[in-house]
C-alpha cells in the first residue's frame, strides 16, 4: 500500500506541477523559438465543421473571408445537419459570389471526424486549415498558421484558442488558470521540438500528410501523436489566434470533459512506443508529461486515496493526507451544492469534476456508450 500511495502520488503531483515547472526550467536553459516564413503563399482550403450551427455558422463565413490572407476556399463540412445550417451557408454564397466557398455534405450523421475526412476528399488546398462553427480567426491567423510551414518535417500547426466573455469586445482573457498553463507549455514544447496536444478550434496541416483516424477520435490528440510518431514536428503558433465564447454553464462544460475523455483507454494502452524516449527524444518525454500521466491522474486518485485509508493508523502522515483528501473532496461538494465562484471552492469543484470526466469517459468507452457524435453546448453559441 505505501509503493501505490507514493507511486500515484508521485505522479499526481509531477502531471500536476512537476511537470509544467520542468517545461519552465527548459525553456530558460534552452531559448529556442520557431522562425516563422510570410513570403510562402500556398492555396489553402478551409474547412468548417458544422452540425446544426445555424446560430453562428452566417457569422463564422463573415469572419472567415474577413481573413488577410490571399488565395482560399472555404467548405463547410456539415455532418447531415436537421436545421437551417445549409440554407444559410446557400444564400451567403449567393450574396458572396467573389469567394470560393461550398458545402459539403455527408450523407449520414457520423461526426466531425467523418464529415472533416469528407470535406478533404473535395478540398483543392496544399494547405488545409479545420476549425469549428463558433471559433472566431483573428484577420491573420490564417497567415500566422501558414507562416509556420517552414521545413518538410512540420507536419501540423495549430494556433491559440482565447475564451472570450464577449466576442465584439477587444479585451478577452483566458477561461482559467488551467488553460493559461496549457498553452505555455505547448508554446514551449512547440519551441524546443513538437507538442504533445493540440486544439479542435484552429490548427493545420499539409493535405498530403492528412490521415483517417477512428471516428471516435479527434485530430487535436491524433494529428500531433502520428506526426511524433513518424519522426516529424507539430506546431504551436500563439500569435495564430481564435476566439470562442466560454461555456457559461457548469453542465456544458462537464459534458465536454466527458466527451473530450471518450477514447482515454484507447489512448491508453495503444502506440505505447510513444513512450520509447530513446527512439523519439524529446516528443516521448513531452507525451508522458502532458498527456499519458494526465490520462491517468483519475486513476491515481483513486489509488492514493485507497491506500491512504488502509495506511491511515500507520503514521500521523499518512491520517493528515487522508483528511486533507476527504476535506478537498467535501469543498468540492460544498462548491457543487452551492455554486459558489469563491476560489476555496471553485478550483476543488472544476478540478473534481475534470477527474469525473476521466472516469466517466473511461466508463463510457469499456460499456461501448464512446461516440464520434454528440451535441454541442449551446451556451457556446449564444
């Protein structure tokens, strides 16, 4: 019990903070950074995931050819929506007729994944550039994207996902503390050698490295693992920047830490060569960190605290973590119960309800209930 205490404890604490502080550490020592190329001007194709976006889908195509950058097309890949989605993308064409945008439309409601794979099949872009309905370019991003395209082995790109209280407003802020240390430690992943994550909301790749993938599955964890696993680069560009409108209920974003965790045992236990740090260097290392022992932190707590409750008349040590777990657990609840954005409470509730979506995505795939569909928060739309 004391070897499974400390060893889920130990790594608990390195996903947690050792990790990110290690990332901190090499960053000061090696100070590298991606050059980045603006005279390369490839056609690209932007493709537009929409699933019954009727909402925000007239705004995005707004955004979207609002864009600085010269020569694209535009695909809205709709997965079989049921609402007024294509009827609008139809007469913004109509009334854009100087832009090369089409719908592309998939015969049944399978997912994202699927109507992306689609949409590629028909996209003339040497570039190809996803993103979602309600994720909003900067009028350069799609130049700062293609700016990173600068050697052969860079085979993804994904740009700075900002949550925005309010999109018409200049000033945004980051959803949380969480999210801000993400995207540091991809821009310094991204600058000592390839990210381990991406983002669905911006991001890129050459059409001619584009993979299928299960449909279950999401290209912001497959694209940069395979592009790791064949000895090439993914990317993080910061000043590659989309905004997207926070969730703004609890409910909303618990399902899409859920949905987020629908493939977690699969990503597991499968290409454990990742891991092969003499092989694959420096990518092997970032996996480890930012994603495998993430995967594995619900579990970790699972096991830090059954062994703690076995060893608790051992030690006063081991009887003051297993009240300090119960106590962090309980402020969780009372943030629940209440609703309360005071921090003592918040973080132990959005921290808790992250390692429930571990679980309950785990359970989700073992029962077979893991879907490549599910609805969208509308509170993102709003």
């Amino acid at each position: 019990m004391k070897i499974l205490y400390w060893v889920c404890a130990i790594g608990i604490f390195y996903a947690v903070i050792g990790y990110p502080l290690t990332l901190f550490i090499l960053d000061k020592i090696i100070k590298r950074k991606n050059i980045k190329d603006f005279t390369k001007r490839p056609k690209v194709s932007v493709i537009i995931s929409a699933y019954n976006e009727e909402k925000v889908i007239e705004k995005k195509l707004l955004n979207i050819i609002k864009t600085d950058y010269p020569d694209f097309e535009v695909i809205v890949a709709n997965d079989s929506s049921t609402d007024r989605t294509v009827e609008i993308c139809e007469n913004f064409i109509k009334t854009h007729p100087d832009f090369d945008i089409k719908v592309n439309s998939v015969k049944n409601h399978l997912g994202k994944t699927n109507a992306q794979d689609e949409a590629v099949e028909v996209a003339k872009g040497e570039i190809l550039i996803f993103s979602d309905a309600n994720s909003m370019f900067k009028e350069d991003a799609i130049s700062e994207l293609i700016s990173y395209f600068t050697a052969d082995d860079i085979e993804y790109v994904c740009g700075s996902l900002i949550y925005a209280k309010d999109l018409d407003t200049a000033s945004v802020v980051a959803e949380n503390a969480y999210w801000d240390v993400e995207l540091k430690m991809r821009k310094i992943e991204s600058n000592i050698s390839t990210i381990a994550a991406g983002n669905g909301a911006i991001y890129a790749c050459r059409k001619r490295d584009y993979r299928h993938y299960d449909l279950v599955s999401s290209h912001d964890y497959e694209m940069p693992l395979h592009a790791g696993l064949n000895k090439k680069r993914a990317l993080y560009n910061e000043d590659a920047i989309a905004f997207e409108k926070a969730g703004s209920t609890t409910s909303d974003e618990f399902k899409r830490k859920i949905r987020m965790q629908r493939r977690i045992l699969t990503n597991l236990f499968t290409n454990l060569a990742r891991l092969n740090i003499f092989k694959y260097g420096w990518f092997a290392f970032f996996h480890f960190g930012h994603k495998t022992l993430r995967f594995l932190q619900a579990f970790m707590h699972i096991g830090v605290f059954v062994a703690n409750a076995f060893l608790f008349t051992s030690s006063i040590f081991y009887r003051a973590t297993l009240i300090l777990q119960i106590a962090f657990y309980l402020l969780a609840g009372l943030g629940k119960v209440t609703g309360s954005k005071n921090k003592l409470l918040y973080f132990p509730r959005y921290y808790t309800m992250m390692m429930l979506a571990q679980l309950l995505g785990a359970k989700n795939e073992l029962t077979g209930k893991s879907k490549a569909t599910w609805e969208k928060a509308e509170s993102t739309r709003q």
